[in-house]
C-alpha cells in the first residue's frame, strides 16, 4: 500500500458547505477505490493523506493534480506502508478555521503556525507529526 501526503491552494475559498459536498463525494468514489486518508483545510490551504492500493492511489492524486480547484500542488511524503494510518476512514476533514479548534486536546504549536508550503516541506516530519496528532484526537 501507498501512503501520500500532498498539500495545494483552492483556487477559491471553500465554505463549510463546499467542504461537506467535497466530503461526502469523497467518501463515495474512495470506498469504491478502498482509499482512506483526511484532509485538513485552512485559509483555502489543503493538506491530504491518501493511503490504499498504490495503483488506486496515484490514479487519484493524478485526477487531484488535474483537478481546476487545486493550483500549487505539492507532494510531501509518499511510502510504502504496511497498515492504513486511518483505516476506518474513507475520508475525514476538519476546517482549520473552525473556531472550536481550540477545544481539540492536545491543541499544539503545530496550529499555531501557518500551514505553509515553505515550512511543510523544509520540515516533512512536520506533516506527518500533524496528521498522527490530528488522527489521535480526532478518534477520541
């Protein structure tokens, strides 16, 4: 399995409404593709964990790569895993600008610091350590 970490801008800031639409959509097509992953949206910044069949997975971040809403795309991390890092999820989100935010245990440094490209990729464990913290306490 392939496990693929991307971030990009919309190319329009989403509403909460685009975000659930986009959601549940997702849920859909990745069930049928068995792919897991989240994504975390911010100020029209995205960063997404695909995870699944490596074929399943490239064939859908290349759709991703094409799609007219995301500009800047830019891959972070990409592996080779053994076991899903979000098993139960064929996709989950949460909107960074969600004020209660705050109120997520373990709200770290990490959200206090932008979710920009430059930081993302000159620190690439930076993404990862957002995602498993994000995993962690979303499943509470």
């Amino acid at each position: 399995m392939l496990s693929l970490v991307y971030v990009s801008s919309s190319t329009t800031l989403l509403t909460d409404e685009d975000l659930v639409e986009i959601l549940k959509r997702s849920q859909e097509k990745n069930k049928r593709l068995d792919i897991t992953g989240m994504l975390l949206y911010r100020d029209g910044n995205i960063i997404q964990v695909l995870e699944g069949p490596e074929q399943a997975v490239r064939d859908l971040f290349s759709v991703i790569q094409q799609d007219p809403r995301h500009r800047g795309v830019i891959v972070l991390l990409e592996r080779e895993i053994a076991a899903r890092e979000f098993p139960d999820w064929t996709m989950a989100f949460r909107n960074l600008n969600d004020p209660d935010i705050h109120n997520v245990p373990g709200y770290s440094e990490y959200m206090n610091q932008p979710l920009d490209r430059e930081s993302l990729m000159t620190d690439p464990n930076r993404a990862q350590r957002l995602l498993e913290l994000f995993r962690h306490h979303l499943e509470r």
